[in-house]
C-alpha cells in the first residue's frame, strides 16, 4: 500500500512539473471571425448587418398587440472600441442605424404611410459579453432616440420616442442580434402617434469586411 502510495505521489509531481513547463494559452477574443475562438476582430473594424432574412422590425404600441410600424429592410453598422480576451465584454460605437422607409408600413388608424425613421443622437455605446448579452447606452446627458415621420388622413405628423438604454441579446446561432420589446416612450407627435412603443428586430448575420462574427 505504501508502495503504491509512493508511485501515485511520484506520478503526481511528474505531471505538475509537466505542466508548469507548458504556457498556458491564451484566450481567445471576445469578437472572433470564421468561427467560435476563431481569428480576433481587430479594434477599429466596422460591424454590420441587416434584418435576419424573412424577418421585420417593429414598432409596436404595446408588448402584445401588433398595431404600430413595421419594416423589412434596416441595417446597423458599429465600430469595434476594444475587444478583449474572452471571457469578457467588449465594446462598440455605433454609427449608423438605418431604416429603408419604402418597406416600412403602418397599421395605425389614421396612418396612410411612413415617409421615414431616423434614429438620433448616435453614436450609441454599445457592449457585447461573453454570455451574449448586449447593452446599447446614448452619450451621457443623451438619450436613445427615433424620429417616426408619417402619412395620416389629415397630413405628414412626426412623433418622436425616447428610451434611456436597450438591451439585446448576441447568439451564434445565426451569428445574430435580437431585440425584444424594448420600450420607447413617446415625447413629442399628435395624437396620431401610439402613446408608446416597444421595438422588436432580430439582425443577422453580423459580419466584419463579410467574415461572419461569433461571440465567445
């Protein structure tokens, strides 16, 4: 017993020596191409991505309902801040959201057609976890911001919702983004405008210069 008691002990020093002489590896980034623990996105590259295929944003009066503005075609485009080693969380500016208005309808009573959406105040923070939770902030002092312009039986009316932050989630299942819900608050429009609205859009795939981005 003694015996072999010894030859564990011995086996168990030559194998932490063993290991002390290797380096440990790296780990990988948070942001990688090609694949999970794939090549790093670099700090500086531009993110984008459109509408997941066969999929609308929408901005609905209520979490429920279906009554509001919906659109097939938008793009986002982000800036990568810093893109640590993973697990971590890394960070990107977002410079551009847009919303093609030619597919975007409303069902609102009143509303004949939208004539645009423009999201204000950008660039937004916007940072990514290895969990692939997302959180997209404005400047401080600022606030998230989108401009609804549309057609109603009486005339053009602009309605403006403000919200303080949204929260998304990233998966490589489709290397997409979602957004579920995320509350608006209406702060300027007449009474045409839906008193608030709760924004839902899936975008994939998120690609850097066309090679598809993971998150780990």
């Amino acid at each position: 017993m003694r015996t072999r008691s010894l030859i564990a002990l011995a086996g168990a020093v030559v194998a932490l020596s063993a290991a002390a002489t290797v380096p440990a590896s790296a780990d990988g980034a948070v942001l990688t191409t090609g694949s999970a623990g794939g090549t790093a996105v670099a700090v500086g590259d531009v993110l984008s991505a459109p509408l997941a295929s066969g999929t609308s944003a929408t901005l609905y009066s209520s979490a429920t309902g279906t009554s509001g503005v919906k659109c097939t075609s938008s793009v986002f485009t982000a800036t990568v801040t810093d893109n640590p080693a993973a697990p971590g969380t890394a960070t990107e500016s977002v410079s551009g959201h847009t919303f093609d208005a030619s597919s975007c309808s409303s069902n609102v009573l009143g509303v004949t057609g939208v004539t645009g959406i423009t999201v204000d105040n950008l660039p937004y923070s916007t940072t990514v976890a290895s969990d692939g939770t997302l959180t997209v902030t404005p400047a401080s002092g600022s606030t998230i911001q989108t401009t609804v312009k549309l057609k109603t039986l009486l005339g053009s009316i602009t309605c403006v919702y403000q919200a303080p932050s949204l929260s998304g989630k990233a998966s490589n299942t489709g290397n997409s983004i979602a957004f579920t819900n995320q509350a608006f608050t209406k702060v300027s429009g007449s009474s045409l405008c839906f008193a608030a609205g709760y924004f839902t859009a899936k975008y994939a795939p998120v690609t850097d210069n066309g090679a598809t981005v993971f998150v780990n």
